[in-house]
C-alpha cells in the first residue's frame, strides 16, 4: 500500500502549472522547494527543487535536515524511461514518472544533476514487479534513516524497514555516480542513476 507521500506526489505530476510561485529556501544552502501556483480548477501547486535560478528536480520532498556539508537529499518521483520495458524512445515532453517506483532516494551537490541512491542503499533492484519505495528521511547519528516499504511477494502486504547511511557513504556515492554513470535527461530533470552493488 502507498503513503500518502506517493499519492500527494502522483497528484502533483499530473497538473498543468502556471502562475507565480512559492519559495521556501532549505536553509542558506542554495536550495529551495518551489510551489508554483496552479489555474487548475483543483488547485493543488507542484513541487520543484531548484538550486539557486536553477530548477532541479519536479516533485520532490526534503527539508532543511537533509542538507549536510553541500549536499542535499531528497525524495522524488523518478522517470518511467528508467525501466521501460520495451525501451521505446519517448520525447522528454511526452514522458511520466513512474508511479510504480516512485519516490525513490535522490542526493545532490551543488547544481548537480541529482543521483538516484536508493538502488544502492537498498542494494535490490527496482527493475523487478515488487519495486520499493522512499517513505520517509529522517536525521540519524551520523547521517540520514531512510524509510522504505516494499512487497517482499506478491499478494502480500507491504513491510517497511529502515536503513541508516552517512553523510561520508552519500558523498562517496556522489563521487562514484560522477565518474561511473553518464547524465540521463527527463522531463523530471537531468539525473545520474547508482545501481546496486554487483555481488
């Protein structure tokens, strides 16, 4: 079963944004959450992450306690191209987020582009039929607890387990994604992806 983190993400990426906006700077780190407001007769805004004049991610979630020493960490809905099965080639105006598999873990330096984290902190791929997902961030001792909730069969009822990361890990990940993994561009933003560890 989806939180109502995914719901609330799956409302907003679905909406036509227009108008002015809301900032709401995550600190003095440079980052900020973004609600544009709406003309859609719902009146639900979207959610960007932007870095300085920059727009980052669409449909994203964080907060100031997921800032450390230059890096951010989020969470988003991630690209359906990701995983499409039939690898057809879809213009990055005409692509959706994978509502499946979304929100999953993002962190970023500076400008970025953003890497996809949570298949390495979960070390299980989300190219399989019983995908998890990010339910939640929260401070640790040393780091972050990211929340996740997956189907470990099918037919049966979501689990949720907690797994700890620190600050060092996230940046080495970074640094890994940068030399390892090539840019990928969406309709969400540009982005790099971290797998899971190979055994």
């Amino acid at each position: 079963m989806r939180s109502l983190v995914t719901g609330f993400l799956f409302g907003v990426a679905v909406l036509t944004l227009v108008g002015c906006s809301k900032r709401q700077p995550i600190g003095s780190s440079g980052y900020a959450i973004v609600h544009p407001q709406s003309g859609n007769p719902d009146g639900h805004p979207g959610i960007y992450l932007y870095y300085k004049d920059k727009q980052i991610w669409f449909n994203a979630f964080t907060s100031e306690n997921n800032y450390h020493d230059g890096i951010l960490v989020f969470g988003g809905d991630i690209p359906e191209s990701l995983f499409r099965s039939d690898r057809r080639e879809v213009s990055i105006d005409q692509e959706s987020a994978d509502l499946m598999r979304s929100p999953q873990l993002f962190a970023i330096h500076g400008a970025g582009p953003p890497v996809i984290i949570s298949e390495r902190l979960f070390n299980r791929s989300l190219e399989t039929n019983l995908p998890f997902t990010v339910q939640g961030i929260k401070t640790s001792s040393n780091g972050l607890s990211i929340q996740f909730s997956f189907e470990p069969k099918e037919n049966q009822n979501s689990i949720s387990t907690n797994l700890s990361v620190s600050w060092p890990q996230i940046a080495a990940w970074l640094d890994e994604a940068g030399t390892s993994t090539s840019v990928k561009k969406s309709r969400l933003g540009s982005y790099r992806f971290l797998p899971m560890k190979q055994p």
